[in-house]
C-alpha cells in the first residue's frame, strides 16, 4: 500500500479507453450555495503546491514521540487550540482525549504491550478491533514500542485470520469477544503466537485482560527509538489474484508521508475535525483517521456505527460540528439517495473520496444538494506488472507509475513482506509500476481509469447494480487459487 501522491509517469501497455475520472486539486472550495468559493487553508494553487513541499527525512523518527507528544506538549503550554485529538461518539456515549490524555494513556498501553505481552521492538502483532477507543490507542502504543502493526478487518473468518498469524508468524494478536472464540479456534496451528489479549468487558480464559492491565499500568514509558526507515505496519492486501499479501510500511512512509495528505488534500488545520469512515481494518483509516490529521494537529472524528448507514451518516454530519468528512463513492452513492436539502451541515466545509472511480452524476447531486465539491484522492494497495515500458504522449492510456531511480520516494511502501520475487516485480527499469491504470492529458492532469488487475486478470468481475465489486464473491476465487 503506498502513498501516491507524488509526480506520476504514465508507461503504455493498451490503447482502450474507459470512464475516466479526475484526480486534480483545485485552488479554491464551493462551501455553499450561497456562498463565493473560499480559499483553500494550506496553498493557494498547485504551484504553492510544489514550492511549500519539501519534506525533511530524519534519520530517526518516531510518530509517537515525534507527532503525538509534540502536540501534547504545545497543548500545555496553550500553544494549541482546545480541539480534542480524538472524538469517539456512540449511541447515548462519548469519549474525548486530548493530545494530552492521548499521549498519556497510550503510554499504559505500551506498558502493557511490553510488560505483559513481552514484545519488544520488531515483533508483529495483529490487531482486530471495531471503531472502538482503544483501537487508535494500540496504534500509537505499537509505534511506541516499536512493534509492527498489522491491522485487520473484522469480517475476517477463522480461515482468514489463520492464514494471517501463519504468514506474519505474529506473536500477539488483540481482538474483542466478538472474534475471540475464532481465535481460539486456530490458535493451536499458530506456533508464533505466544500471547492473546482481549479488550472486552468481561474477561475471558486464555486471554490477557486488557482494560484490567491498563488500569494498573504505570504511566511511563521511554518511546523506542526507531529510524525513519524501520517497519512500522504491514498491510494484508485485498488483492483480485491469490492469497492476500503483506505490504510493508515503515516509520516515515505514514508519519512523514502523509503529511501532504494532510496538509494539501485533506486541507486540515488544528482547529478542523475530521471524519473518515473507513473500517479499522484497511490502510485508508491510517492515512485519513491517524497519522494525517494528527499530523495537521486536527480532530480525529469517529462514530461507532458497525456498517455504513446513510440516515445516521447525515444526522451525525447534522450535529457534530465535523468540519471535513471523507467516504467511499459507495457511500456518497447512498448519500444521495436521500433528501439532503432536509440536513443541515453547519460545519462541513471540505468533502472528500478515494477507493473507487467516482460516478459524475454523484458528484453533481451532491454539488447540487449540499453546494460541497467532492475531491477525490488517489492511492493504492498492490501491484500488477505489465509488458511494456514505453512513456506515453498526452492523451493515451497506459499504467501509472512512480520514477523511483536515481531516488526512491520515501513515502511508498517497503516491501512485500518476505515476498523478495514479488517485491522485485514491482520494478521495471526506472520506475515502480502501482497496478493502477490512467491517462495523463495536455494539462498535466492524471485521469484514473482503474486497476489493471481487474481488467486483465478477472474477465467477468462481479458487481453489484451500483457498480461496486463484489470483493465476497471474489475472496472466494482468490481462496480457491491459493
């Protein structure tokens, strides 16, 4: 999974053309009806773009440290506003932490990770939890001690999360009761795993008790040091071919790398509060619920909610005061199913998507609706290789890829996690190839068409009527081939 934000090179490969959507930022916002577009917070144009990103790539660095207590410490000394850094909101409860609070508790949670749990830095654990609190605090605590994070989603089955403890030899893994008893089921065949840890109300046998180890946890703790380019996550990819692989992701490629996201296309500052509704499980809620936001010092927003649900998605935009909200097409596609003008967004300012191409039709009734542009970002989770390496001119389609010679950009992903063969096929020439397909046209403008493994290698993919795919039917193939 890597971070695509950086000068793209289009190399051709087929000359069919698709729908095509666009990836470009624009100068300024339509934030109502009503209103003349307002400037951007961060840049004035793409051009301020360029001359203000020059990001400085330390030897050592630490998110935690680096990011998370820096904030804490300008907020005691009245050097930030009194935004909270995390707002957790469910039916009838809330939970607020400031950066302050942030740093402190995920301090315990360090202690537990290592007092208890034993893991020291480079040890992988697997963490599987809903939208829960102490989901974002094991993120910082695994980053404090220097464990490797893999996150994963909590539709996986017993099968799925076998094949993820046996292929990461992890040694923790950290799940609810909800997916305890699935665990438990195929722990036995995971000689790695040497500890189990349940964040749950009630506690349960075999398992570590998490809120009972956090209360008694000391609250300090020295963060490990770590250099920029050490692992610091690896991401199970949801790929349409195979068994799902890991992508590695160091230090700085997230805690420095999606500074840009931050800064220039979710255009947060500390006084923004942001709500990305992506699952824990996926890398997207890192980027856009973690490490971008608190980079920018803004306010991490989530709801509780199991599955996205239009009605409550819009009564929580109605009430909260969430200033910038980033979902799926899917979603803005059940959005505005609904009658918009009936809602009232006092705060939202900036609406923002990735994941999937973008139907125009749904970015015009939004518009329309709600008088908010949507801006679509563009990233990626695994790479297919092609056969050819020509550059292309303006206006044929082709595969995007990243210039990675004579330097490599800091902010892409590391690695297929002991895959060295697969990791080697990323590679053509002078340039990483994404797997993802596009057009660049005269303007300099990227067009994003789609990925290239969907095209070439599944024939028939199954969708849904609004044009999703249908990833269950194609877990099952990928199973089948494994």
């Amino acid at each position: 999974m890597a971070c695509i934000t950086l000068t793209l090179t289009i190399l051709w490969k087929a000359p069919s053309l698709k729908v095509l959507r666009t990836l470009g930022l624009a100068s300024t916002r339509c934030f109502s009806k009503h209103q003349l577009a307002l400037a951007a917070q961060n840049f004035s144009d793409y051009e301020s773009i360029q001359e203000q990103y020059k990001p400085e790539v330390p030897e050592y660095f630490n998110f935690a440290k680096d990011v998370v207590d820096k904030w804490a410490k300008a907020e005691m000394e009245g050097k930030r506003l009194s935004n909270p850094a995390l707002w957790w909101v469910s039916e009838g409860d809330q939970v607020k932490w400031s950066f302050v609070e942030l740093s402190l508790i995920s301090k315990k949670v360090a202690r537990v990770l290592s007092d208890h749990c034993s893991l020291k830095k480079g040890d992988r654990v697997i963490v599987i939890l809903p939208r829960i609190p102490e989901w974002w605090l094991l993120n910082v605590a695994c980053i404090r001690t220097g464990t490797i994070l893999i996150p994963a989603t909590t539709q996986l089955t017993a099968k799925d999360i076998l094949h993820r403890l046996q292929t990461s030899q992890a040694r923790c893994i950290i799940a609810d009761q909800v997916l305890a008893p699935a665990v438990d089921s195929v722990a036995s065949e995971c000689p790695s795993l040497e500890s189990k840890l349940i964040v749950s109300r009630e506690p349960r046998e075999g398992w570590l008790d998490f809120n009972h180890l956090l209360k008694l946890a000391p609250a300090e703790h020295n963060c490990v040091v770590t250099k920029t380019h050490d692992p610091m996550a690896i991401y199970f990819t949801s790929g349409t071919t195979g068994a799902p692989k890991m992508t590695e992701h160091s230090h700085g490629s997230h805690g420095i790398g999606l500074g840009i996201n931050g800064k220039f296309w979710l255009d947060l500052t500390p006084s923004d509060i942001m709500w990305n509704t992506s699952d824990t499980g996926w890398a997207k809620s890192a980027w856009s619920s973690v490490f971008a936001p608190w980079i920018q010092g803004a306010c991490v927003f989530v709801h509780s909610m199991p599955r996205f649900e239009p009605k409550p998605v819009l009564e929580t935009l109605s009430k909260f005061p969430i200033t910038t909200f980033c979902s799926p097409p899917t979603a803005y596609r059940m959005l505005v199913q609904h009658k918009l003008t009936s809602y009232k967004f006092h705060s939202l300012k900036h609406c923002l998507s990735a994941g999937e191409p973008m139907n125009p039709e749904v970015m015009e009734d939004w518009k329309t609706e709600t008088g908010l542009d949507i801006y679509e970002g563009y990233g990626q989770t695994e790479t297919i290789i092609d056969e050819e390496g020509n550059i292309l001119p303006s206006g044929k389609e082709g595969d995007i890829a990243i210039r990675i010679k004579p330097t490599r950009p800091f902010c892409l992903f590391t690695q297929y996690t002991d895959d060295p063969e697969r990791t080697a096929s990323t590679i053509r020439g002078n340039f990483y190839i994404t797997g993802d397909r596009g057009i660049k046209d005269e303007d300099g403008y990227f067009w994003f068409v789609g990925r290239a493994d969907d095209v070439e290698f599944v024939p028939h993919l199954p969708k849904t009527i609004s044009g999703k795919i249908r990833r269950n039917e194609l877990r099952k193939k990928e199973w089948g081939k494994a």
